[in-house]
C-alpha cells in the first residue's frame, strides 16, 4: 500500500490486474460479482453473458441445442451462457409435417338388401407444404389414448370406419408419416 500511495503522490497510473480461474467463475457464478444480478456496475456484456437466438428457416421447428450446453438450458431459446471456455454450441432444427389439409369427416347410413350399418367416412387433402410424406395414419382416440385404426399409402386421402354406433360422438387423429418414421402435427375430426 505504501508504494501506491507513492504513485498516487507522483500522479503515477497503477494498473492491476487480477487473474482467476475458469473454474472459480463458473462454479460460483451464482454468487460471483461480476454476475449481472449481484453487480449492476457490470452489463449482460461486461460480464461475459452471451446470447443466442435460433431462428428456424421457413418450414422448419427449432428442437433444442447440442454441444457445450448445460442439460437444464438445452431447450431454452434465446440461450444465455458464460462464455468460460471455448464452446462449441449447435442450434438444431426439424423440418415440420403438417397436418393433412382440409379433414374433415361425416356419419353416413349404409344399406344393402338386408342389413344397415352406420359408416365414420374421413376425407382430407395432402398438405403442399409437405416433403417426402410416405403414408398416413388413422387413429381413433378415445378416453384421451389414441387407438391405431389404419395405415394408408401418400395418395389415399380417405378412410371409412365401419360399423360406427349412430347415436355417438367419434373423434379421430390423421397424422402424415415421413420417409424418417416421424408423424407430423395431428388433423383432429369429430364426427357426430
């Protein structure tokens, strides 16, 4: 201390600085000075906080970063971390299914000769926005559990339940399947 006061005394400039490690800072950074919340001296960017956004393309769902992130944030977006070491951070992306365009669904009686039966007939269209759709799926969901009914190729945009009770109330889930396996957003049909 004395030889800074002598510096002060000569109008002499004394910078000092102050190393730490990586670890100390990020280990404790819930009670570190320099966390902005600790410190209002220290901006988000003074203090080394940075910030990303993923902003998916057009068709596309943001689904989580990978890489050098912390398990608890790997869902957040914008995504706030310490830039304590080299990072190596990924936004991921999935191309979105839509779901099947136009569904709609109505109860019809169905007559031969000599017995009648009520029919659930499900029409829809593709989605335009959709890429590489393989097939459609028809569920029937009951009780909040979807109950698989029927498995469609891409160019069959109708299904007829069969032997439906007329007085009551069906609802039923159509999703586009991808060449990866993957269902898209539900079409969602109450037939009455």
């Amino acid at each position: 201390t004395a030889d800074l006061a002598l510096a002060y005394s000569l109008d002499i400039m004394v910078q000092v600085e102050v190393w730490a490690t990586f670890d100390y800072y990020r280990d404790n950074w819930a009670v570190n000075p320099f966390n902005p919340v600790n410190n209002i001296n220290y901006s988000l960017a003074q203090s080394g906080i940075f910030t990303v956004t993923a902003v998916p393309d057009l068709h596309f769902r943001f689904t989580g970063w990978s890489g050098d992130v912390e398990a608890g944030q790997k869902d957040q977006n914008p995504l706030s971390f310490f830039l304590d070491f080299n990072r190596l951070i990924t936004a991921n992306f999935i191309r979105i299914i839509y779901p099947p365009a136009q569904a709609r669904g109505e109860k019809v009686l169905n007559r031969s000769l000599s017995q009648e039966e009520y029919i659930s007939q499900l029409t829809w269209e593709s989605h335009p926005d959709n890429v590489g759709i393989t097939r459609y799926k028809i569920y029937l969901l009951e009780n909040g559990e979807r109950k698989f009914l029927m498995q469609l190729n891409e160019q069959t945009f109708s299904y007829q339940h069969r032997r439906v009770m007329k007085d009551k109330i069906y609802t039923y889930i159509i999703v586009a399947v991808n060449s990866e396996e993957r269902e898209g957003d539900p079409a969602v049909i109450t037939v009455q």
